[in-house]
C-alpha cells in the first residue's frame, strides 16, 4: 500500500514538473498597436499573427489595452516590446520614461512598419529606431537585395525576390552603427521624385542601442504579408533577436 502511495505521488511530482515546465516560455512580448494617426489595414493581422508565431517559437504575447499599465513595474515583466504599425505621438512623458528605462535594462524593442511614423519628437525614439518615415510612392512591386545573409529569417529573400508593399522613404540616419540587412532596389519601382534615397535604400535593420537591442522593417503595410511564410521567418527572427540578442 505504501508503495503504491509513493508511486502515485511520483506520479503525480512528474507530471506536474512536465506541465510546469512545458508551460514554460523562452521571454514575454508586449504588443503595442497604438495608432495616433493613420490606422493600417493589416494591424488585426499582425496581431493574430504574431500571436501565432507565440505559440510556434514559445514565447508570450500579451497585448497591450489599457496604457496605465505601459510603466516600469508591468514592463519588467518582458524581454521585448513590439511595435506593430503604431503611428503618431503615442505616450505621455511617463510612458516614454518606462520604455526608456525597459532598453537601459537591456531589454529589446521591434517596430514593423510604420513604427517610424511614430513619435518624432521624441529624439531617443528616432535614435531608438534608427531612421525616421518621411514619405512614400504608391504601393508596388520591387526586387529585394539581401545585404547580410548572416541575421537569420532572410532566406526566402534570396535571389532578388520581387515583393509588393509599401516603400517608405527615410529621413538621414538618427545615430550611428545601424546594421542593414535588406534593402529594395529603386530601379525596379518608381519612388518618389522628392525623397528617393537612390542605390542605397534600407529597408530592415539592426543595433545596439543605449544598453538594448532594436530590429526595425519596413515590410508589413499589406494585411497579406501576416500570411506570408517568408514574411513571418523575417519577423519572428527579429523579435528573436530583440528579445535574446541572439541570432
């Protein structure tokens, strides 16, 4: 009888051990999808599929809904904060100061899209991104150049692949030592005549920033992009590294 007493407990010991540490995620994201601007068609689709990519990479996401819990004691929950097309000034001074005081800590930060159209005033913002949005031509088809084959989640851009989005034209660099992995090839659309940025036109990069990490793309405006399996290596790995600092 004792002994089958202690194998039950055993029992019992393992299979809540396995469920503990099945349960248990590689880092937590925060989802933020604020828009004080133009809102993007494809935020819904960004958010059930980042979810998505959640449970394929086991990490958390949680969505961020009410902005009184964006401070310093809620963020120290999570390792990356996600910007999915967020647009326009945001965050109050507070807020700002939390996700501050979130990449000082050596967490990370990932902005899809229109990211760069967000909080242009606040200089450690652009710095945080990289480079800022200043206009765009009409949505089209352009061939892709891969310029470091290295970060991982690029390898259903190769060969010059043709993609069909959104090209935003970027201010001048915001800070040094911006590490550009994919660029779109000008020749192959027609930019606009005011801000085409000519052979060199970045479109997803990389750095260290004031302690943290920062992954920035510019693909992501059309809703069929959250479908797209090349699309989602691509973000997944970026939030990878934005989260781990690991490739």
């Amino acid at each position: 009888m004792k002994f089958v007493k202690a194998y039950l407990l055993l029992s019992l010991f393992i299979i809540g051990y396995s469920a503990t540490a099945f349960s248990q995620k590689q880092f937590n994201a925060l989802l933020v999808t604020t828009t004080r601007g133009w809102h993007h068609e494809s935020i819904h689709a960004g958010v059930l599929a980042i979810q998505q990519l959640g449970v394929k990479h086991n990490f958390k996401v949680d969505l961020l809904e009410d902005h009184n819990g964006f401070n310093d004691k809620t963020l120290g929950n999570y390792e990356v904060v996600i910007f999915l097309n967020t647009t326009g000034d945001i965050f109050n001074e507070q807020e700002q100061k939390s996700l501050e005081h979130f990449i000082q800590a050596g967490k990370g930060f990932m902005g899809i899209h229109s990211a760069s159209d967000t909080e242009y005033d606040w200089a450690w913002y652009t710095k945080l991104v990289g480079r800022m949005f200043k206009s765009h031509p009409a949505i089209q088809s352009a061939r892709l150049n891969i310029l470091d084959a290295s970060f991982p989640g690029l390898e259903g851009f190769a060969n010059n692949k043709q993609w069909t989005d959104e090209w935003y034209e970027y201010s001048p660099d915001k800070i040094e030592g911006l590490k550009t992995i994919l660029s779109v090839d000008e020749s192959t659309y027609k930019p606009t005549s005011a801000n085409a940025m000519g052979s060199f036109h970045p479109i997803a990069w990389y750095h260290h920033f004031d302690g943290g990490r920062s992954f920035y793309t510019n693909l992501g405006h059309m809703p069929s992009d959250f479908s797209d399996p090349t699309y989602l290596s691509h973000i997944a790995a970026g939030i990878i590294w934005a989260a781990t600092g690991k490739k």
